[in-house]
C-alpha cells in the first residue's frame, strides 16, 4: 500500500501541495485536475525526484523520503515530457535504463525489451535514435521505459498527451493489462481516460485532494441534479453569478451552460444525463463540499 | 526599429550571468595589470610606464583576448538562443522586419563583446588611481593612450572576433561548435605568434593575425623607453595592412553571415522514422516477468553501463574529434616549423619529443578538461532526461563515478595517442633510444595525474553552477588562477600548487632527481586526499531529481552522509592533511621556507645589515687543496681541504668572516683557520642567524702581520636536500661547483630590480667601481679573496661514475671497493672557480698540437645515448684551438676537456674545463645551410674562447668588465666560428645579436649604459659586444683589431693585480685603429649610437655599352645618440662615416655571400648623398651596410630589389 500523509510542497510563494493524503491499493487511480493543481508535483514526490516540506510517503510502511531506492527500485515512471540522450537508439536507451534498474540478466532484459517495444509498437524503429522520434512515438518510448522490470508502482503524469486515438486506445490496453496487481497512478486532465480505467480516483484542485472516490460514485453525487440550457453568449456572466454554475461550451453559435441544482434552476434547464466531467466541475467548483464520508476515506 | 530592437538586444544580453562574469573578469584583469607588479604587461617600472601608449595598448590588444572566449557565450546567446529555447516559431512569427532583426541580435553580439573589452579598459584607467600602485611606474594621465587603442584594438577586435563566431553560427547552427571554435581561434593565434618568432615570417604573421596583436609588435617591438611611454600606435606598416586587411574580411563575412540567418524554421536534415499504422485488435505480447536487483546490487554492471555510455558518448562526440583532431594537426605544425621556430633545432631524442607532444597536446588537454568536465556533469539536464534516470534505483555514486571516470578515461585516452605518437615519431624520425617506460611515466603518471586533479577541480565547481556555461567559464578562471594566478600570491606555497604532482626537472642524463621522485608520490597521495575530499563533497551535493538548487542541496547535506562517504571522507582529510603537514614539516620546519615576499624582504635586510662590511677587503687564498668526496649512491658528498690564505692588505690582519657553504652547524665537522679563533656572540652573528646565513668570524690573536700566510682546514659533509627537486648530487650525472667549500668574507646579493629597490628604501643600485677605482683594480671580476690558485684536488666517487675536476689529470686510483679516484694538478695558477663533476660518461679523446708546447689532450665526456654531435664538436674545439692560440696566444693548460651536464642550460667555463648542458650541444640537430645557425660550434667556441678571455684577461672589478671576459670572448668566438662555419652563418649570427640588443634594450627596467661601462645587462656586453667588435673587425683592415687584443693579452694577460678595465681594452684598439675610426670608436663605447640607413626612392640601373652596369642612387644617412635612461634620440651634430654599399644578384636576406657582385666602403658626411657605383655584373639587389657594421633600429629598408626598367645609356 502506498500510503501519503499530510504533505505539503511549497515553491516559493507558490504553495504546490497543501496537507495532501492518499492511500493507495493496487488498481489504477486516476488524478484529475486543472493545471497548476499540483498533480506534477504529487507525481515526482511519489517518484522520488522531489521531497515534500512536511508529511511522509510510505510504500508498504517503508519511508520513501528518507529513503527513496525503496520506491526506485519497483518504480516506473513516466514523466510528463522528458528527453533523451542523443544518438542513442530506443533499443541501447531501454537496455541502459533496464541495467540501472537492476535487470542484470542479459537475456532476461532482451526478452523484455523485444516484447515492451512490441507492445507499444516501436519494434520497426528500435534501431533509430530516440532523440529522432516524433512526439507520438517518443511518448510510447516512455511508456515502454516506464514498465521495464515489471514496476510495483507505475506513475504516469499525462501519458496520453501527443498520443493519436489509436495509440492513446493501445497505451490504455496496456494499462489495463499491466494494471492487475500494481499500483498505477494516471495523472491526466482527460476526464474520459478516467473514467473508462480507473475505479478509483481523485480530484486535486489547488494543492488539495478535493475529492476522492470511485467515477461512478462521484457521478452518483451529481446525479439528476445536472441541468443544461441554451443560451446567448451575452447572458453568461449572470448565469455565473447567480447560478451554481458548472461549465460551459459553446456549441453552433450559442453557448452550452451546464448548472447544478437539485431543482430545475429556471426557464429553458433541462435536466440531462450526468457525466464525469460534472461531477469534476462540481467538486472543482466548490459546489459541492465533501462529506463526512468522503472525509472519513480520506483520513483512513 | 533597428535601434530599439538593439537596445533590447544589449539589455537583454547584459541580463544574463555570463556577461556579467566576463565583464568583471575583464575589468579586474584590467586593474591588476594596470596597478600590480605581478600583472603588469612587460618591464614595467619606473622606466617604461604602465600606463604609457604602448602598455596600455599591450594591455587592451592582449588581454582582451579573453573576449575569445566570452565571445562565444554571447553568440549564443545573441544568435541561437531562439533555437535553444525553443522560442524560434513565436518569436519569428512577429511582424519585425527580418533584416532588423538579425542586424539587432548581430549588432547586440558585437557591442556586448566590446562592452567587455570596456569593462577591462575602465579596469585599467581606475587601476592608475588605486591606493597601493607604485606612483614611479606612473606617467601623466593622457585618455588618448586609452581611447586611441581601444578604438584601433578594442572596438575592431570585438567586431572582428564577434563576426567570425556569428558566421560559424549562421553555418553551422550547432552552439557547440561555436564554443569549440574558441579554441581554433586560440590556436590560430599561438601558431601565428610561433611564427612571428621567426624573422622571414614576422610579415606574414602580422597579416594571418586577426586580432593584430604580431603587427603591434612588429611595428614597436624596438620602441625605447620614452617612446614606448609616448608614442602613439603609428597608422601604418602592418598595423594599417592588418586592421584593413581583417575589418575588410568581416565586414564580407559579416554580410555573408547574415543571409545565413534566414527567418523562420531551419530545415534540418535529420530522419524522424515514419510511424507504422497501428493495427488494433492485435493482442498485447505477454511482458515477461523479471526480477531486478536490489538497488545496492548489481553495482558492476550498473558503474560499467554509465561509465561506457559518458565515456563513448565523450570520445564519439564531434568537439572531441575537434579537439583531437586540432592537437594532432598542431602537432605535426610545430614538428614541420620546429626547425624554423628554433634557430638550431634540438635532436628528437626521446626527451624532446616527450617535451614536443607534451607541448603541443597541453593546452587542448585543458581544454577538453574544461568543455567535458562541464558537459559530462550536465548532460542529463542537457539532455532534459532527469526524471528517467533519476527515478530509476541507482545509487548518486554510481552516477557520480561514471561521470569521473569517463572523464579521466578520456584524458587517459588522449594521453595513450601521445605516447604511440611520441614513441612512433622517434622510431621514425627520431635518435636515441626508444624509452617507453620513461615515456608513460612521464605522460601517464605526471601529466595524467595533474590533469586528473583539475578534471575533478573543474566537475566539483560544476556542482556550485547554475548552469554549464556559467561553469566552464568559472572553471577555465579556477584553472588559470591555479596556473598563474594563485604563484602571484605573496604567501604562496607548493602546496597550493593544485594537482601539482611534477617531480620536477627531467634530463636525459639522469631522469628526474630521486627527490623529485619521492615529492611526486607524496603530492600524489597528499592530492588525492583533495580529490577523495571533493568526491565525497560532490557526492553529497549531487543533482538528484527536479529539485536541485544549491541552497536545498547544500541544505540536505546531512541526511546524505551514511557510513561509507563519511569514511571516503575521513580518510580523504586524514590523507591531505596528514601528508599536507608531513611536506610542511619538511619544507617548512625542517628547512626555511621564503615565500617571494619573504625572501625579499631578507635580502633587503641582508643587504641593510651587511652591504658595508661585505666590501671590507679580503686576504687572498693561494693555494687550495681538496678531497672531494661524492656518493652518487646515496647522494651526499664531503669536501675536505685546505686553503693557505696569505695576508696581502698591507696592514695586520685581525678579523675575517668566513661564509659555510652548509647551514647545519653538526656536518662541519673541522673549520679551523691557523692562529685565529672563531668568535661567536656578537649583534652581528646573532642578525647573521636570525636571518639563516650561515657565516662565522675568526679572529686572529695575534694579528696576522701583513705578508704572513695561514690555513684554512675544513672538512664538511653535505646533505643535499632529499625532498623536491633541487639536489646536485643524483644517482647518475653530478655537477657541483666551488660553492661548495668555504668563502672568504660576506657573501650577499643584490636586489636588483629598480622598483623593488625604491619601494624598500634602499636607495639607488649601487654600481660596479668605477674603472680607476685603486681597490678595485686589485681584485677581480670572480673573486675578491684571490687572484689566482695553485690548485690540487683529489676527487672520488661511485665505481662507474668519472670524476672531473680542473686541472691536468695526474693519476686514478681505487682506494676500496665501489669508489672510484682522480688526481688533479693545474699546471699553472687558476681563477678560486671550479667545478665537479661525476657521471657514468663515455669518452672522445683527441690531441691537439701545441705550437707553444706540449700537446694538449682535449677530452669530451658525454652520456653514451648522445654521440650524435661529438665528432663536430671535436672539430669545433680543434679549430677554435688553432684559432685562438694564432690569432691570441699561447694556450695555458694541459689539457681542455668538455664533460656533459644534466639539468642546466648552459655551458660555463673552468680553467680547461667545461661543463656543457646537454641540450646546449649535445642533442642539437647540425643542420649546415646558409641561413642556419650551430649554437654546439658556437659555444665550444665561445667556451674555448674564455680559456684566452676570463682566464688569461681577467678583468678587474670594475664598471665594464663583463665586456673583458664576455664581450672579448663574444669577438674571438665569432672569428673562430667563421672559420669553422663561413660567412654566410656568421653574418646570420650577427644579425641575431642585433635583434637581441634591440629588444633587450626596450624591455630593460634599468638604464642602459653605453658599452664601456656597461653592467649586468647581457645585451650589452654579450650582444652589443659582438656587434661592436663585428664592426671595427671589418671596418679595419683584416687582422689588426685582432692583432690589438693580442697585445693586450701580452700586456695585460695572467699578470695579476691591477686588473685590466675597459679603459686600457679601449686604449689598445685607439693605438691600432686609424685616425678616421677614432670617431666610431667613441660612438660605439663612449655612446649609445644608433645610425639609421636607407636608400632614397629612385634607384636607377643602366647598362654601358663596355657592357658595364651602372646604379645610382640616393643615400641617406643619420647618426643618433640615445639617452640611457629614457632611450630619447637625439641627431649627431656631425657626420662623418664609414658606409659600405653592396650589390647581390639575388636576395641575399637569407644568404649573405662574403664577395657579392661589389661590396664598396664610402665615407659619408651629408644626410642625403647621390652616389653611382659600376660593375661587371647586373646586379638584382642594392644592399646599404650589407655587413651589419653599424648598428640600426630598422634594416628592412637597408635591402632594395633593381627592379628598375633597364635604361640604356646610349
């Protein structure tokens, strides 16, 4: 169990993590959260690459803080853009990183190799230097890096980012398959790689877990309440203002705008079938606040 | 647009930390030299002043070569900056003109560049208003001095250097190359100043040198005193040619960089592959299942996999093949010219081409140290792949060490390409033996370990920088502050030597000294403490993660610390500091350790306490007896003796200072002088050991009466030092001299410089007597307690070793086991001046036939891996015999031997005995030709020559004297040479005696006294001699000045007191000279005379119709007498010389043939003077003063081609 207490990251004057707790079983656990949540820097603290002000971080009640191999050595990590090493190509890269993380048997780690650039379809170009990748390709790198040596724990920031249809589809397969008895942890702000993968889940919102539950629970909490309207551009600023207002979107000229309310909120609101990202808008929001129960998980 | 868009070029750009670093660099830089003794550009004192024209012009042309390297970073910044931040698509999609905005980043570069040119020119103007600079090395403030270079220098060199560095980033658009192209330019720079050292290419190298820096010299390298203080850069000669020539060439390549910035994204030619269409519903490929290592296991593995990666990425990298590539072809340079570079080039024996690749791979070794120490440590960052190798469970020490060790591998690498260079160029192009063992040691422990330590000085500082660039910037200053910075402070010591692991002095003869052997082992070990100490630093502060500024670093360093780096620690400390006071303990306590500050403070108080009595005068020793002990073994020697000393002051005797020639009081083991007592416990004693000087005071009691003799018995042990490298005594070759018994009176030095002199009060210098001075007379030039010595020595040392010492060989003998004897007896009284010398030698033997006498066996003992010159210099020393003792007299030993030397560099000459440096002679490759010079001829010569001059003319004490012993020497050894050699080589050596009074002349921070009274200056009595005596010898007629020195020989030669000056050296060549040389007798001795010679424009040629030629020209002639203090010239009032114009069918500038078409001798006495001259010949070439008789600033314009359409006469 991966286990976060009360951490809190400061940058500055930027306060990135404020009193953040998670315990986490393996499964995928999904992050939403809008930029500047502070998903980042909850990732790279849970990867080792940074340490928190205060609070601690426990992989099956050993301190990764204080001692991060701990964490490194089950650990595969995608982080949200990285680089490669020049003239390196992803066969000698994947072998390079493959030895650090201690795969030392020579044909273990080439069968693994062969079959992870397989599986994220890179095996025609294993040969090219990464650094020659296009966006796509140089993701599915990453993720091919990140499940070398069969990670206990698999934190993802972004991964589908870049990714066409396609391969965002074979990148979540993968997860999926990877994901029976590990820890994943999938930052993303795609509401729908959530929602189709995760059966838990947390919404961070200005260096705070706003909320935390299974999708369909926290779908469950909006649930009915959701009504959409039609409506000019000009009159938004007093829907905002006098409505609990959830998102808006423009669609063929007019504008979309979604409100929470258990009652139909006024003229022209129909009540519509409730998707995550509502659920998200309304925790993000502050429309609705976390209950006892809710709290309680969090705490435990 | 344009100027906006460039003021926020420049503000942009002096945002940034580089610019900031380079700009205080510079202005520091700039205040030192201007303000400091230590940095000062040139002689600067009293007589040339640091802020005179040209200084300040030396300053802001050399020093602000630093922008070479600066340069680089703001074109950068300046030019590729969008490429690197990615910031090109925003930035070049705004609607600025595409011309305005290259012209603003190019015109930013260029002005940020001069910017810090400014910075080290305000550096310098407020250095003359520090309160600690030496107000006497000052002259009036005049801004022009500033201002007129930095607009000639300054302001053109940044353009010029900034524009080759934009075209190499308009080409290339790889900043790195930018960066390496630094070291090109440096390259370029060294190469051209090689090249300006050679007198044919000084022109040439004017042109090829970008930052004009050889035209300056060229143009003023003469410049004296006052003009150098004065004189503004003349616009015109080379300097003109070279900053029209190189503005010229970057005002095109400026243009041409520009179109080379095209808007928009570049194209590149890289291949991205395509990506294959993904075929979905392919079922996943099972990932089988591992078990990695624990992250404390597989450690092999993991160290070897980062090292191979750093290593082969390095040496596969494209600045490395540069750099590499550069060395070599620097290398093969400086193998082709060497025989330009150096007038006599040296055999390739395996020492000089050690010293030749070593010299040649230097500076790019530091280099590649600076650019890969920084890279190496940054290249993840670089490489923006952090997060994927930090999050893997690898230990920081592994990454640590790979990056250490990759970087060591390399200069290991680039070392093991010297030796098989080094050992392959000897086997094919090289004498002697192939020495590989001694090569590696050489090359991989001494210069391997050094620049292993700085490697690891310059990836610690790394650890302490924001980023790379700001490092190897910082790191190139650390290093250069080791070099040469850090020997410049007053408190200096060996151990801030950093990384400094030489033992020392090499020579082929004997390898480095064993103490130079045991020092290197412990600075190696007290170094690697450093290093140990560094790691264990550099692995707390390691960059692990995203999170990596200093402060948190520096913050976390205690929860870092776990058991085996604080060991690595503990025994790091306990190493460096343990041996760091183990050599302190010898360097410091066990010996006196004089920082330069220190020691000069002593001799100013030495000088202070004992200058008076030190001219007390002396008794003189008449015999001297030795046994002379040496042990190669074990390297200590004993001197045992006796000395009969008889009082010859013409009044009693009663008090004489006796100087030890060893400090430990327990190794003299007998000092006992007949009928006197040794006094101790006086002021004087105690201020005698205060200050370390090893002096003792006998008494006599009762006095000794004047005329009566007495002994002086001694028998000393001496126990060379055995840390470091200054013991005579080594395993194999020795040579020690007189100093090393006991010496009568007080013996001091001098502080010489003029300026240090006044700043410690001690009053002007003081001068050699004067030459009628009555006391001086009666001592000479080498001693003041003798005149000349019986001499007898018994000389012992290893079984295998030869023992030589002065005086006729009289018998050898074995006196036990493993020692080995000579006997030897002068036959006639010697200078109190000797020398020992013991080596394994082989031996050439030859007899010379006496015309005076028995015949003399002249000897040469030389070390058996040198038999390449031994035949020619047999030759040189028969002729030379044969020429001195014909044109000067008779020879006065039985015998003249040479024994070769290790360590020095010089040859020195006893009574029939000289000891000859190795290199002087011995490994010079002879090359015969015209324009070549044999310095082995010409100092067994020069050697040989002293037998006549120095040994039988033994000057006296006197303002001048150098001129008896050296300057008589210079003249008989340039007779003999000419014979042995030819014309042709002896006028090339006068020409390098010219060029090394002029610019020995302009770089002297005392006075320069005319000939007759001339002091320590070597320009003058070796130089200025040889041109003198040149002149009257040619100018007389052939063999009576000659003739003249041998009268002198006869009245003045082996006499005793009074010793002969320069008054009675002057005397005898007025009585030989004619009346008409009277004049330029004076002007050469009495004077410092400089004619100056040229031809006017119109040089006409037409041929008879006897088929005779006839040219006429103009001749102009001036005659100037220098101030000796400040150089100042100022025109004879009369003209009245002797001139000799020549005539040449080709060049002769290299090729001086003794009997042209026509050599005619006119006598001129107008500034201008039309003359015609007819011969047989058609001449090519119209020489004025094609002997070098007279002494001239500027002989270029003495060498006129005819070129002259033909006219006919009738």
């Amino acid at each position: 169990m991966l286990s976060i207490k009360n951490i809190s990251k400061r940058f500055g004057d930027v306060h990135a993590l404020k009193n953040v707790s998670l315990d986490l079983e393996p499964g995928l656990f999904g992050l939403l959260g809008p930029n500047g949540a502070g998903k980042s820097t909850l990732m790279r603290t849970l990867a080792t690459l940074q340490k928190p002000d205060s609070g601690t971080v426990t992989l099956n009640g050993k301190d990764i803080v204080n001692h991060p191999n701990e964490m490194r050595s089950v650990l595969g990590y995608l982080p949200q853009d990285f680089g490669v090493y020049p003239k390196m190509s992803a066969k000698a890269l994947l072998n390079h990183i493959a030895i650090l993380k201690g795969m030392n048997n020579k044909s273990e780690r080439e069968t693994q190799i062969r079959a992870l650039l397989e599986g994220v379809d890179l095996l025609t170009h294993s040969s090219a230097n990464v650094a020659t990748y296009s966006g796509g390709m140089r993701q599915r790198f990453g993720v091919a890096q990140a499940m070398l040596g069969n990670p206990q724990v698999l934190i993802v920031d972004e991964p589908t980012a870049g990714l066409d249809p396609f391969q965002r589809q074979r990148f979540l397969d993968l997860l999926q398959e990877a994901g029976e008895e590990k820890i994943i942890i999938l930052s993303t702000h795609i509401i729908e790689d959530v929602r189709d993968m995760c059966p838990d889940m947390a919404i961070m919102g200005n260096g705070k877990v706003i909320a935390r539950d299974a999708p369909e629970n926290l779908i469950e909490s909006v649930n009915g309440k959701v009504w959409r309207k039609k409506i000019d551009k000009s009159e938004i600023e007093t829907i905002k203002a006098d409505l609990p207002f959830l998102s808006s979107r423009y669609l063929m000229g007019g504008v979309i705008v979604s409100v929470l309310s258990d009652s139909n909120p006024g003229t022209g609101f129909e009540r519509d079938d409730v998707k995550l990202e509502d659920a998200y808008f309304a925790h993000l929001n502050g429309l609705i606040h976390v209950t006892p129960s809710i709290a309680e998980m969090v705490e435990a | 647009m344009l100027k906006s868009l460039t003021k926020f070029e420049l503000s942009y750009q002096t945002r940034q930390v580089g610019f900031w670093i380079s700009f205080a660099a510079m202005f520091l830089l700039g205040l030192l030299s201007m303000s400091t003794d230590s940095f000062t550009a040139g002689e600067v004192g009293e007589r040339i002043k640091a802020n005179g024209s040209l200084t300040v012009a030396s300053i802001i042309g050399g020093v602000s070569l630093g922008i070479i390297f600066f340069g680089t970073v703001f074109t950068v910044t300046g030019a590729m900056r969008d490429d690197i931040h990615k910031s090109l698509e925003i930035i070049h999609a705004t609607k600025v003109e595409t011309s305005d905005m290259i012209w603003s980043r190019l015109l930013g570069i260029i002005l940020t560049v001069f910017l810090c040119v400014l910075g080290l020119l305000l550096g310098a103007f407020v250095g003359q208003f520090m309160p600690w600079v030496d107000k006497e090395s000052l002259g009036p403030i005049n801004p022009i001095y500033f201002l007129y270079p930095l607009i000639l220098y300054g302001l053109l060199n940044s353009f010029i250097i900034s524009t080759l560095y934009i075209l190499i980033a308009g080409m290339t658009r790889n900043r790195t190359l930018v960066y390496i192209s630094a070291v090109g330019f440096f390259v370029i720079i060294t190469i051209v100043a090689a090249l300006g050292g050679i007198d044919e290419y000084r022109s040439l190298a004017a042109m090829l040198d970008p930052t004009g820096g050889q035209a300056l010299d060229n143009e003023t390298r003469f410049w004296p005193p006052v003009e150098q203080n004065t004189r503004l850069i003349p616009l015109s000669g080379d300097v003109l040619w070279n900053r029209l020539l190189w503005v010229g060439v970057s005002c095109l390549g400026l243009f041409y960089a520009k179109r080379k910035f095209t808007r928009g994204i570049v194209n590149r030619k890289t291949k991205t592959p395509t990506s294959t269409p993904l075929v979905l519903g392919d079922s996943l490929p099972k990932i089988p299942h591992v078990t990695p290592a624990l992250p404390n296991g597989a450690i092999g593995s993991r160290l070897w996999v980062r090292f191979k990666h750093e290593y082969f990425t390095t040496v596969r990298s494209i600045p490395f093949a540069i750099l590499l590539l550069l060395a070599l072809s620097f290398f093969t340079l400086i193998f082709l010219i060497r025989g330009q570079l150096n007038p006599q080039p040296l055999l390739l024996t395996s020492g000089q081409i050690m010293f030749l690749t070593q010299g040649s791979f230097n500076l790019f070794l530091l280099f590649m140290m600076i650019f890969f120490g920084g890279d190496i440590i940054w290249r993840e960052q670089t490489s923006k792949i952090t997060e994927l190798v930090d999050s893997t469970p690898v230990s920081n020490w592994i990454l640590l060490a790979g990056k250490w060790l990759a970087v060591i591998a390399t200069i290991y690498t680039v070392l093991g390409l010297m030796l098989i260079l080094a050992l392959g160029t000897q086997a094919i192009f090289g004498v002697g033996q192939v020495k590989p063992i001694a090569m590696s040691g050489r090359f991989y422990l001494e210069m391997g370990m050094t620049l292993t330590f700085w490697a690891i000085l310059i990836m610690f500082i790394q650890n302490f920088m924001p980023n790379r660039i700001v490092g190897m910037i910082v790191g190139g200053g650390a290093l250069w502050a080791v070099l040469f910075g850090m020997p410049k402070l007053p408190f200096y010591h060996s151990l801030m030597s950093f990384g400094n692991v030489s033992p020392g002095s090499f020579s082929e003869m004997n390898g480095y000294r064993t103490g130079g052997i045991i020092s290197m082992w412990r600075f190696l070990i007290y170094w690697l403490g450093f290093a140990g100490i560094m790691a264990t630093l550099s692995f707390w502060l390691w960059r692990r993660g995203t999170e990596v500024k200093l402060p948190k670093r520096l913050s976390g360093i205690s929860k870092q610390i776990r058991w085996p780096s604080a060991l690595l620690a503990t025994v790091s400390v306990i190493a460096f500091l343990g041996m760091g006071a183990n050599i302190f303990r010898v360097t410091n306590i066990e010996n006196t350790f004089y920082t330069d500050k220190k020691a000069e403070k002593r001799l100013v108080e030495i000088e202070k306490t004992f200058k008076a009595l030190s001219k007390t005068p002396l008794p003189k020793i008449r015999s001297v007896n030795v046994d002379v002990n040496i042990y190669p073994s074990r390297q200590d020697a004993r001197f045992k003796g006796q000395y009969v000393i008889e009082n010859t002051l013409g009044k009693p005797l009663t008090d004489l200072w006796i100087d030890m020639p060893i400090s430990h009081d327990e190794d003299i083991h007998l000092m006992a002088l007949a009928g006197a007592k040794r006094i101790e416990d006086t002021e004087l004693l105690k201020k005698a050991k205060e200050l370390e000087l090893s002096m003792r005071l006998y008494r006599f009691e009762p006095a000794l009466p004047p005329g009566g003799t007495t002994t002086l018995d001694f028998d000393v042990y001496y126990h060379p030092p055995k840390f470091g490298d200054g013991s005579p005594i080594n395993k194999k070759a020795n040579f020690l001299n007189h100093s090393r018994l006991p010496q009568l009176g007080i013996q001091y030095v001098e502080m010489r410089n003029p300026d240090k002199r006044r700043k410690y009060n001690l009053g002007l210098r003081e001068k050699r007597p004067d030459r009628t001075d009555k006391d001086a007379r009666n001592r000479h030039f080498i001693s003041a307690s003798s005149d000349f010595v019986d001499f007898k020595a018994n000389f012992c040392t290893d079984a295998g070793q030869i023992p030589i010492a002065p005086g006729k060989f009289i018998r050898e003998t074995m006196p036990e086991d493993g020692r080995f004897c000579r006997e030897y007896e002068a036959i006639n009284p010697i200078l109190n001046f000797f020398s020992f010398v013991s080596a394994p030698f082989e031996t050439k033997t030859d007899i010379w036939e006496n015309p005076n006498g028995d015949d003399v066996k002249l000897t040469i003992y030389y070390h058996d891996d040198h038999p390449f010159n031994i035949d020619s210099m047999m030759t040189a020393m028969q002729t030379s015999m044969d020429v001195f003792t014909e044109t000067f007299g008779p020879y006065q030993y039985a015998q003249a031997r040479i024994m070769e030397v290790p360590y020095v560099g010089f040859a020195q000459a006893f009574a029939g005995t000289i000891p000859f440096s190795e290199n002087l002679g011995f490994i010079r490759d002879i090359e015969e030709g015209e324009d070549k010079v044999d310095f082995m001829t010409y100092v067994t010569a020069h050697e040989l020559g002293h037998q006549w001059f120095a040994h039988q003319i033994v000057p006296a004490d006197t303002k001048g004297f150098n001129v008896l012993s050296e300057g008589l020497t210079e003249n008989a050894t340039m007779t003999a040479y000419e014979k042995i050699k030819g014309y042709p080589m002896t006028r090339r050596m006068r020409e390098i005696r010219g060029r090394d009074y002029l610019s020995g002349r302009a770089s002297d921070k005392n006075p320069e006294p005319p000939l007759a009274l001339s002091e320590e200056q070597q320009y003058i009595f070796y130089s200025k001699a040889s041109m003198v005596f040149w002149g009257l010898r040619h100018l007389m007629e052939p063999g009576e000045m000659n003739l003249a020195l041998k009268g002198f020989i006869e009245d003045y030669g082996s006499k005793g007191a009074p010793f002969p000056t320069t008054v009675e050296l002057i005397d005898a060549l007025r009585d030989a000279a004619p009346e008409e040389l009277q004049q330029f007798i004076t002007d050469s001795w009495d004077e410092i005379t400089l004619w100056e010679s040229s031809f006017g424009d119109d040089i006409k040629l037409t041929s008879q119709s006897s088929g005779k030629y006839t040219v006429t020209a103009t001749l102009n002639l001036a005659k100037k007498y220098a101030d000796p203090d400040t150089g100042e010239e100022t025109d004879a009032e009369n003209l009245d010389e002797f001139v000799e114009v020549g005539f040449y069918k080709e060049d002769p500038s290299n090729s001086w043939e003794e009997t042209p078409i026509l050599i005619k001798r006119l006598r001129l006495t107008d500034a201008k003077t039309d003359v015609s001259f007819e011969m047989d010949e058609k001449p090519g070439y119209i020489v004025f003063d094609p002997r070098a008789l007279l002494i001239e600033r500027k002989y270029d314009d003495n060498i006129r081609s005819i070129n002259t359409k033909l006219a006919s006469a009738e």
